[in-house]
C-alpha cells in the first residue's frame, strides 16, 4: 500500500515520473514535486497493520528504528544516577500567584554536566495541576523578569542581543523572552510551567563541550545521537523529576517546544510515553514538516548548517529526501493515542506551514486505529482557523517563525479539552 500524492495537478502526468534533485529553496506551491509517502501501516516485511497490537508491538518499534538509524540517531539505553538538588521554594512568588521551585539535576558525582528546571504551579490549588515543560533558548531567567529566578551561567548562542554579552548572560536578560512565556495566564488557567535551558543539556554548536551530555556518552558511529535527541533526553529527565513532585499531575504532561526545540519536543514524546500531550510549534524540516516536499528548508540546508542536530547518516539523504525509509507523518503517528497539536505561521515559509499540516493529516490512520479523530480534512485552513476538533489539532497563525500569545491561547484551549481542567476566562488573543 502507498499514500500517493500529486500537485501542481496542470502538469502532464508524465512530469511525475521520477523526482527532481532540487537546489534552490522553493516557496512556490506550484513548483511542488510529486512525492509518495511511506506507508505507516505496513511493516518492513509487507504486511498490513490494522490492529492497536499489531502496531505497538511490530510496526511502532520498526519506526522508532528507522528514525534512530537515519535521522535523530540512537538515544543511549545506560541510565546515569541522577542527583536530585531542591534549591529554592518560594511559596509567593509573582506577587502570591505562583508557587517556584528551582530544582538541580546532577548527572555525575561531579557539578557539571547538570540541568536546571524552573517550575511555576498556581498558587491554591488542592490537587495536583496539569503542567507544561518545555526547553527554552536563552536560559530559565529569560522567560520571565521575576528576580528571583537564578541567572543562567552557560553560554548562550545568541551574542550581543537581550542582555547577552560575550555569550554569556547578563542581568539585562531577565525577562527579555517573556513575550514568548504568558506565565500569568497559564497560572490563571489552572496550569504549571516547566522549563529547562537547552544549553544545560547540550550547547547548541558544532563544537561540543566536556559539560554537554553527550561527554558522559561516547558513541561514536553513523548512527550516533545528535543534539535534537539529546535535547529530547533531557526533556524525559525532567520528567523523572515531575513525576515525583505530588503538586504536578503527572499524568497530564505538555511537552511543548519551539523551532528546533519543536523537533525535540516530538522525537521526546516518541520515546518517551509518558508525555500525555506533545506540541510542535514552528517546528519544520526536520520536526513535523514533511522531508518530501520540495518546499522550504530542505535536508541540504539543515545537514549543511546544523549537522550536528542529527546522526550522521542523515546527510545521506541531502538532496535524496525521497529515499527517506520515513517521513514526519510518521513521527507524529508515533504520539498516538495521545493529542497532539501543530502550529505554523503564514509567514514562516521556511518551515513549510502546508508540510506540517499534511504531515499531521497523513498520522491520522494510525489515530483511526484507537477510534479516535485526527485531522478531519486535508484542505489547509485559512489562518486563524482552528482545524482539529479531536486529538490532533493544528492552527495557522498570522505572521512569521515566532512563539506568540496567540499560539498559547490555541494550545491552552487544546490542553483545557484534552486535560478536561477547570476553565477561567481565557486571555485574549
């Protein structure tokens, strides 16, 4: 069985045959190529899935391989004891309406490689609170001006812009991402926030550091872990930690991410089924856009600039997208049954806002085998447009590659249907 799918449909049929090698980015639809999508629901030796255990016990396993082997790299089974350090509790933080916790993890007997999580809960609440974690760019303090959060001391990619000086933060960086993080309303909602540095867990640069997590694993080999799965490790060692703190309901976990940081979100909650709910923003090649449409970042530019994101044997499919054995509808088919949102911007061509819908669209079989909703149509809405009423959810904002209150406004609603939490009057848009 294959998925097949033909565009620019004017063309002679016999402008399908084959594939075209392309070299320049393409943001023009009508310059879209055919493509086939591999089938998810047949197994590598050819049969057909069409039960729940066919697929968690034969076909789900066969997909994580193949995105080990050719794409993210093999996440390392040895498990490292983990030091657990509480820092700081301040039961009144932002003014009496959150609750912070600052919490170490230490991967060695030694101070470094460690992880930072700054975790928010609404102050009141009786029970245990549904939270959302996500990695962010510029260090814990950058995603609020609250004082009290403690300065991230690692290097920061980003130089001499919010703060950052010589790489390094600085006070002026407090609070210079806050318009990405609407902490105050998530708190109002009912929701706790989890974050982590990316940097804490792998720097984002082709030269590593002896304080990167990759040190306490040397692996060297075509198939070795690159940074997007090392990010999506660390996102599962916070959750070892979540797991265990009696005011988060560990059982309804957002993992949320970001750009690069959507890829991770979504190859973390692959691995890791803990994850109740996972949501890709802005994400592109290499996360929930499709490899095989010749539309915006392509393997070429991602192997070219970042190859460091992915396993070596990536490369090998610069160029060669249609060779992929797997394809990002296939990533997200992995996250079943559990919802999963999407989310692109019109402006943000680059990461192929159709591919990432389509992508979502095409997991919808694997949905269909819990009896569960995905995607109802696969014509792509109109921005502002909310087009998943079930599990899998997708918008299309206004503007470009950016996080916005817009965008949490979506994955709030989303999170309120699928978490059934008690609703306040939700923020504006």
């Amino acid at each position: 069985m294959k998925t097949i799918i033909l565009f620019a449909l004017s063309m002679p049929l016999l402008c399908f045959v084959g594939y075209a090698q392309e070299t320049e980015t393409n943001e023009d639809e009508r310059k879209v190529s055919a493509y086939i999508l591999p089938e998810v629901l047949l197994t590598n030796s050819g049969e057909i899935v069409n039960t729940k255990k066919a697929w968690e016990n034969v076909r789900r396993p066969e997909i994580v391989s193949l995105f080990e082997q050719h794409i993210y790299g093999k996440t390392p089974a040895a498990k490292l004891p983990v030091r657990v350090v509480v820092n700081t509790v301040d039961q009144q933080a932002l003014n009496g309406r959150a609750v912070r916790k600052q919490i170490t993890l230490y991967f060695s007997d030694k101070d470094k490689p460690k992880m930072d999580i700054l975790l928010y809960l609404p102050v009141g609440e009786r029970k245990p609170v549904p939270v959302f974690l996500a990695l962010n760019f510029e260090g814990n303090h950058s995603i609020h001006a609250d004082p009290g959060i403690t300065l991230s001391e690692r290097w920061m990619r980003y130089d001499q812009v919010r703060g950052i000086t010589g790489h390094r933060a600085t006070e002026a960086s407090r609070g210079a991402r806050a318009e990405r993080w609407p902490v105050e309303e998530m708190l109002a909602r009912g929701y706790g926030l989890a974050t982590v540095y990316q940097g804490d867990i792998e720097l984002d640069r082709r030269d590593r550091s002896p304080d990167d997590i990759h040190a306490l694993f040397p692996k060297p080999g075509p198939d070795d872990w690159g940074s997007i799965a090392a990010w999506a490790w660390g996102l599962s060692r916070a959750m070892d930690y979540l797991v265990t703190d009696k005011q988060v309901d560990a059982g309804k976990v957002a993992v949320m991410g970001h750009s690069r940081l959507g890829k991770a979100a979504l190859w973390a909650a692959a691995l890791d089924q803990r994850f109740a709910m996972t949501i890709s923003n802005n994400s592109g090649e290499g996360g929930a856009s499709l490899y095989r449409r010749n539309f915006g970042e392509r393997v070429a530019d991602l192997t070219r600039a970042v190859p460091y994101w992915f396993c070596k044997n990536f490369i090998k499919y610069s160029g060669r997208e249609n060779d992929l054995p797997v394809d990002a509808h296939a990533l997200i088919a992995l996250l079943a049954p559990r919802p999963v949102y999407v989310a692109s911007a019109v402006e943000d061509t680059w990461a192929d806002p159709k591919g990432e819908f389509l992508a979502a669209f095409h997991a919808g079989p694997v949905y269909k085998l819990y009896n569960l909703a995905g995607l109802e149509s696969d014509q792509f809405p109109e921005a502002g447009q909310d087009a998943g009423k079930g599990v899998v959810g997708y918008h299309l904002r206004k503007g470009d590659h950016e996080l916005t209150r817009v965008d949490w406004w979506y994955f709030l609603n989303f999170a309120d249907r699928h978490f059934k939490t008690r609703k306040t009057k939700a923020f504006s848009k």
